[in-house]
C-alpha cells in the first residue's frame, strides 16, 4: 500500500457514533458484531500516527482497552462500566496510515467481579499487536451507585487514620 492509498472499511463494520468520551478520540471507530464476536477497527489517520507516519503506540494501546472492556463486557451480557486494572501489549510490527487496524479476540475469562481478555490487532500484513488486559467490573455492592468506594471495600488497605 503507498502512501496516499487508503484502505476501505471492510464489509460489515459501521461506524460508531460520537459521544463515547475519550474513545472518540480514534474516531472514526467501526464495530462488526456477528454471533458472539466483536472486533473494532479503524484506518489509520493523521490522528492516529506518530512523526514517522505509524500508528502510534498510544492509539493502539487504546484500541485494545476498548475492545478488551467490550468483550468482557459482551461475555457478562451487561454494559457496563470496566475500569482497565492492567493492559500490556507488544508491538509486533507497524501500521501505517492509511492502513486499517482490526482488534480480535482470542480468549476472555470471567472470575466474579474481573475479566481477563487477550486479543490482537492486525492489518492486512499480520498481526501488529498482541495484548492481555484485565478489567474490573464495579457494578457490584462494594461501590456505590455514586463511584465512591465503600470504606468497607479499604479497610485493611489504609491506615485507619486516613493514612
């Protein structure tokens, strides 16, 4: 692909509309739901390329916290708010602009209140990136509706004099 090629959104993708706080910021973002797989993509762009012309690290990192939170989400059967808890990932090869970046997954694991997910992102060469991310799920009774956590929820993780 040159320079001032750039890739088509493949079949069955659509956009995802705006309003999505910082996950617009890789807008525009596409989504393809089929059965119970889900994989977000998006073509490269200015806005998404560091000074070498590549998709830059931080673009990457947040299209793989999405879709991690998403499938995590998607195998509870609730949407929900999933606070990322830790996400690592290597960067295999690049992505330049103008190419289209597609996260897949590759396995989520469900314990209680967390979700551990592990997936890729590829382009049309192969993978780009490999990343694993775990994800809390608050909506539980040890945080409030109001997002404070419960004192009950610190005890023994804070000194008892606000320490």
């Amino acid at each position: 692909m040159s320079d001032s090629t750039v890739a088509a959104v493949p079949d069955g993708f659509e956009q995802l509309p705006m309003g999505y706080g910082f996950t617009d910021t890789l807008s525009p973002l596409y989504r393809k739901v089929a059965d119970k797989d889900l994989r977000l993509g998006m073509i490269v762009g200015p806005q998404h390329s560091n000074t070498m012309g590549i998709c830059h690290g931080g673009a990457l990192m947040t299209l793989a916290d999405i879709a991690g939170a998403s499938w995590g989400n998607m195998a509870r059967g609730k949407v929900a708010g999933a606070p990322t808890i830790n996400l690592s990932i290597d960067f295999i090869s690049s992505a330049k602009r103008g190419e289209w970046v597609e996260a897949r997954q590759e396995g989520v694991e469900l314990k209680r209140l967390f979700g551990f997910v592990r997936g890729v992102i590829c382009n049309q060469k192969g993978v780009v990136a490999r990343f694993n991310a775990s994800f809390y799920f608050p909506d539980h009774p040890g945080l409030s509706q109001d997002g404070l956590v419960k004192p009950v929820t610190t005890h023994g993780l804070i000194n008892d004099d606000g320490g």
